[in-house]
C-alpha cells in the first residue's frame, strides 16, 4: 500500500485534477484507490456526488489535523493505493500528511507563483532529509500544459527545477477540456461520451502516461513492488 500527497502551497496549480486523474487510472488498472478530500474546496468530493456510484474510489471527505490519521490507517487496511489532495494553501496539514507518506507529488504550472508555492513543499522535505534523516521521495508533475505551445516561464519553470536536481515527471499533464468535464459530470474518462467531450482519446493517453510513469518513478524511487491489483502492497524507501 502507498500513500502518495499531492500539495502545492499555492491554489490552481492543477493538484485535484492530478489526484483524480491517477485515481481513476489506477481504478481502471484494478487498484484499490482511496482519496482523502483535505481541500477546503471539495472538489473531489462533488465529482464523488456527481458520480453517483460510477467508481469504487473511496472519497473521505472533511478530512482535518485531528481526522488525518485515523483515516490514513483505516485505508491502509483496504487499499492499495491512498491519494491525499491537501489544501491550496499553507497549512499544518502539509507536514503531518507527509509525515505518512511514502512519496509526495507537486504539481506546478508554468509560471513563477506556481513554482513558489511548490518550492515551499520542497523545501519542507529538504529541510527533513537534512536535519532529521527523514527522507520522502518526490516528484513534480507540470500541469496545465498548452499542448500547441512551450512558454517562456514553463522553460524558467524547469530550468530551475534542474538546477535544483528536483526530479520531474517527463509526462506533463495537459490542459484539456475533458479534465474539466468529469469534475461536472463525475466518471471518468472511460464513462465520458466520446461524441460530447472534444479530444476524449488524447486525454485518456495522456492520463494514461501520467498514471504509469508515476508507477515507475514509485517502483524506482520508493522501492515499490507493484502488486497483482487487490493483493498486499511491498514498500521500502530507498536509502
């Protein structure tokens, strides 16, 4: 069983669309996926509304400083998978939700308020490894990608995430209208009408890609064993 927590400091930066997208993912791989809906928002917990029983994620929702860890150790116990969407924001929630996590995804738009409020989140896991011996895997994931165009603050974006030896995910996640309109409607990608939601295909594979390259860097970085979806989960966090 992994735990995984998606945080940027600043709101906007495409965190909840990460975190449904490779929950839906793994869900269509077979995984047993929870998510714990900390976002003051809620986003997560409408499209579970709007859903309707066409998942078997298991969204908590309200999820507080106090709840935290009683629900990370109920959904050990029955997942495979347990995705934390935190607040947009600085909160004390950050450190204690990494504190149970065995990798923490940031996603970061291309622009320089996005790359602040992920700096924060990386400084937080720098300041652990270097003062307490507390190491936490973590990757970013480039959101909200203009698929046409490669802009001149997504190119600063990255150049300082380099120089930082921050490791980012080659799969960069899309803006897409699709994304948008599974948070309306509830579903999935693979429950959407192909005929009504433009560019449908190109959002499964790109989603896809997502999902599966976070596996990897999971089974490379965190020395996960993925299991048959249902079975046990092995993790041991790389030295």
């Amino acid at each position: 069983m992994a735990v995984i927590t998606f945080a940027n400091t600043k709101g906007g930066a495409g965190k909840t669309t990460a975190v449904l997208l490779l929950a839906t993912e793994l869900e269509r791989k077979g995984y047993r996926v929870t998510i714990l809906d900390a976002d003051p928002q809620y986003w997560i917990h409408r499209w579970f509304e709007a859903s309707r029983g066409r998942t078997t994620i298991n969204v908590i929702s309200y999820v507080t400083m106090t709840s935290l860890q009683r629900h990370v150790e109920e959904a050990r116990s029955r997942s495979d998978f347990v995705l934390i969407d935190l607040p947009g924001a600085r909160s004390p929630l950050l450190a204690k939700s990494v504190g149970f996590s065995d990798h923490v995804m940031i996603p970061i738009q291309g622009c320089a308020m996005d790359a602040q409020g992920g700096a924060h989140v990386i400084e937080l896991l720098q300041y652990l490894e270097e003062k307490g011996n507390i190491f936490i895997p973590f990757s970013v994931v480039l959101t909200r990608v203009n698929s046409m165009v490669t802009t001149r603050a997504m190119q600063v974006v990255k150049t300082l995430l380099a120089e930082r030896r921050v490791h980012v995910l080659d799969t960069p996640i899309i803006e897409r209208s699709a994304f948008r309109d599974i948070f309306d409607c509830g579903g999935t990608l693979y429950s959407a009408d192909p005929g009504r939601v433009s560019n449908l295909a190109k959002a499964r594979e790109n989603a896809s890609a997502f999902a599966n390259e976070v596996i990897e860097s999971l089974e490379t970085r965190v020395r996960f064993q993925i299991p048959t979806p249902g079975a046990a989960v092995s993790i041991r966090t790389a030295a």
